[in-house]
C-alpha cells in the first residue's frame, strides 16, 4: 500500500483551489483542510464584535480575543465536506459573502492570528494523509510537503467565476465590486509582511485560466500518482 502523503494547495483567490481540494479528499480518502476558512471565521468573529470594517480594525482587541475563537471542521455526511464551525456554530455559508472577502486579507496580515491558525494547520496534518488548500501552506506550514501547487488565472477569469457562485446562490452582488475585491486581495495577500502569498521553489505551477474543472483534476491526478509512486 502506498504511503500517504500530504498535498499542499497555494494561489491566488478564486482559482477553485478549495474544489480542486475536496476532490482530491474524496478520491484518495484524505482529510480536507481549507484554511481559507479558518481565516474567514476569525474575520467574522471580528465582524460581529465590532473589531473589524473596510475602515477599522481594533487589531490589538483581535489579539486580546483570540483566546476566545475555536475553530473546528465537522464532516456534512449530505454535502461530502467539512464545514466551518465557530465556537461550535456553524458558519460556513456566513463566511462566504462578499462582505467577509473584503475583510479577510486584512486580519490574514495579523501574525498572531496566523500563528495561532499556521500551529492548528500543523496539529491536523500530524499523521499526512491530508489535502490543505489556502496561501501559504508549501511556504510555511508544511514546507516538506511531498506535493505542493500553486494555483492562478488572470483576475477577470478569477472575478467571473466568483461572481456566478455569488449569483447562483442569491447574493446580490456587481461585477466590478468582485473584480475590485479580487485585485485588492492579491495585493494585501501579496505584499503583507508575515509569510506573503508566494509561490514555493518546489512548488509547481498550475493556470487554470482556460482549464475546466475535469481537466484540472485529472492533470493534478497525474501528479499525485505520480508522487505516491515515488513515495513506494
């Protein structure tokens, strides 16, 4: 039987790196881990505590109150994933709205926020055998990762698609707001000081500009076969 192996997902937002994800977890019998939405979680505690807004943020409050979040996944046997609970209510469609994209990036630049989510990451990845998706997981939480990605597509092909999940699921939402919110991301994302969106020297790259879901996962398949046969 072959090894089990840790699979580390990076890129910019939108470049489906959460499907591609959960596909991977279902077919290698994994554990899924979207750390995207343990820092959206934190972002929505800090929303609904008056910590955070596209004007404000009280980070040392943030700081003071980290003792106060916990996060877990627990696995939706319906929907065939893992959802976000935050002290022990669940919040996986409250993290997804635009209102929380746009705040996100700012509390990913705390480093104490992510050094209290990068030493859960660690915890969960203990035994391999796991898929983690997010934006600095082949950099800084697993660097020895037997398999790293790194995900990107051009903005406008990455504001399209968020845009029709944001539509499909009845959120009133312009074009140009996503776009904007998109570009704004990849650069807070990318300049911010503790541990910067960056693709790892081992990592490879992977545009999914032009690439359906099917072609993207079959090629990724490739990949980790690839590696689980070297890992014999």
């Amino acid at each position: 039987m072959s090894k089990k192996i840790i699979i580390a997902i990076d890129g910019f937002s939108s470049t489906g790196k959460s499907t591609i994800a959960k596909l991977l977890a279902k077919k290698y019998n994994y554990i899924y881990v979207d750390t995207g939405a343990m820092y959206r979680a934190v972002t929505l505690f800090a929303m609904n505590n008056n910590l955070v807004s596209k004007t404000y943020l009280d980070k040392e409050a943030l700081i003071l109150n980290l003792k106060n979040i916990s996060l877990n996944f627990k696995f939706n046997k319906k929907l065939g994933f893992a959802e976000m609970y935050l002290n022990n209510i669940n919040v996986e469609k409250d993290i997804r709205t635009l209102e929380v994209s746009q705040l996100v990036s700012k509390i990913a630049t705390i480093s104490e926020v992510r050094k209290k989510l990068v030493a859960e990451q660690q915890l969960m990845g203990k035994e391999s055998g796991i898929v983690m998706d997010g934006r600095d997981i082949g950099t800084v939480v697993f660097p020895d990762a037997e398999l790293k990605l790194f995900m990107t597509a051009s903005a406008d092909k990455r504001a399209t698609r968020r845009y029709k999940e944001l539509i499909d699921r009845g959120d009133k939402v312009e074009f140009k707001d996503i776009l904007f919110n998109v570009e704004e991301r990849d650069r807070i994302d990318s300049t911010r000081e503790d541990s910067p969106l960056m693709k790892a020297e081992d990592a490879i790259g992977f545009d999914n500009s032009d690439m359906g879901i099917t072609e993207q996962f079959e090629r990724i398949c490739f990949l980790v076969d690839r590696t689980l046969e070297n890992k014999k």
